[in-house]
C-alpha cells in the first residue's frame, strides 16, 4: 500500500524540492521502515496491553509513526510526510469502516441506526473500553446523539511516548494528523445518507486534553462543520 501511494505522489523536501520518488527512492524507504518499526515496537510494551483490539491498534500507530520517522529520515519535509500518512492510514481506515459498517447499511437505512449498530460492533472489536493500559472510554446517549468519551487511547499513548523518548514532536503530530481526523469522515461514511457532520469531538486527547469527547449524530448536515465556530465547539 506504501508503494502503490508514494509512486503516484509528489512530496516535498526539506530543502523545497519537489519530487517524485523512483523504484529505488521507494526501496530505501522500505528499508528505512523496516528498522524504525523494529525499534518501535521493541519499545512499545505490547506485553502490557490487556486485550488483542488495544494490541491490533498499537500496532497499526507503530507502523504510523515509523512510517513518519522513515519518510523524514530520507529528506522528505515534516508536513508532507504527515500527509502521506494520512491518506496511506486512511486508505486502511475506510475500507475497515466500509466492512464493518456494511451490515447496518444493508438492513436499515436510518442513519442513527447505522451509527448505533455499527459503533456497538466497533466497541466490541477493536476499541472495546477495558480500562488503562487498554482503552477506556464512558460511552452514553442523550437523544439521538451516541456519546463515547475516551479518557485513554493506547495508540496515543504509544505515540506520545515515542515523541518523547525520541524528542521528536513530530511522531506525535503525524499521529493527530491521520488518526485523529479520521472519524469525522469515518462517521459519514458509516451513516450513509449523503450528508456530512454526523461526528464531533471538542477535545483530543493527542492535542493535550483530558478526553477525546466524541459525539455521534445521526442528523448530519449538507455542509462540513465549521469546528472553529463557538457555537460548534459543544456536541
């Protein structure tokens, strides 16, 4: 999935070149991954996660921020390599939440129902909220809209603590760049009724907040939410 992204993409250097990487370009890459995610996940303590959904995930922000790590590694600007990260994770990312939101999306065409049925299956595998060092999360209704208030995230946690051991700031914003912008779309996504902002979150945990209070609309709207608007900062 790299290869196929990263041959079919120009990215910036950190001297501001712009170019395209070559069979070769994309083969050191490889290579330079291949010894990030080794190191990654020698310090990740997947012995300590409790459960395999928390582990799975873990797993997945090593090879994110490796993945990060590698791209800087060969000259490629902070900004683009977060980018790359991002459409590659959400490639994945989609193409989970089509599957497992598949079921709800054949029997009902209520948008709340897709949203309830679907995030009951995802809380189940893989976020199931078993508490720290796992995930931990309050989840709860007020009308129609789902609440899951996640208080800890393994993969972010993973994530923040590779930042700081390797005092590299930017594994961890790489991280919020991808993985934390992924459920706004991904709740339009399991939806399906054409419309956008079915999900809010005012907090994020990988921006230094206490939670990541996400809130679950089954109402969306024909136009993106405008988060820096005061009226859209409450759920």
């Amino acid at each position: 999935m790299s290869r196929r992204h990263l041959t079919y993409r120009t990215l910036q250097l950190t001297q501001g070149d712009t170019v395209r990487w070559l069979s070769d370009d994309i083969g050191r890459f490889l290579k330079t991954l291949e010894r990030e995610t080794a190191e990654m996940r020698a310090n990740a303590e997947l012995s300590q996660i409790p459960n395999v959904g928390s582990r799975l995930m873990v797993e997945l922000a090593i090879y994110t921020v490796a993945a990060d790590a590698a791209l800087r590694a060969q000259g490629v600007a902070a900004a683009s390599a977060h980018s790359v990260m991002a459409d590659i994770g959400w490639d994945l990312y989609r193409r989970m939440l089509v599957l497992s939101s598949l079921p709800s999306r054949m029997i009902s065409r209520d948008p709340g129902r897709r949203l309830r049925w679907t995030l009951g299956g995802l809380l189940i595998f893989p976020f199931r909220p078993v508490g720290a060092p796992g995930y931990d999360a309050q989840v709860f209704r007020k009308g129609e809209v789902i609440h899951t208030h996640f208080t800890h995230c393994p993969p972010q946690t993973f994530a923040r603590a590779a930042a700081v051991r390797r005092k590299d700031p930017e594994l961890l914003e790489a991280f919020r760049q991808s993985w934390c912008r992924y459920d706004t779309p991904g709740a339009d996504i399991i939806a399906a009724d054409g419309k956008r902002g079915h999900y809010q979150r005012p907090q994020t945990l990988s921006a230094g907040d206490p939670v990541c209070d996400m809130c679950w609309k089954a109402r969306g709207s024909k136009q993106l939410p405008k988060s820096d608007r005061k009226e859209d900062k409450q759920c």
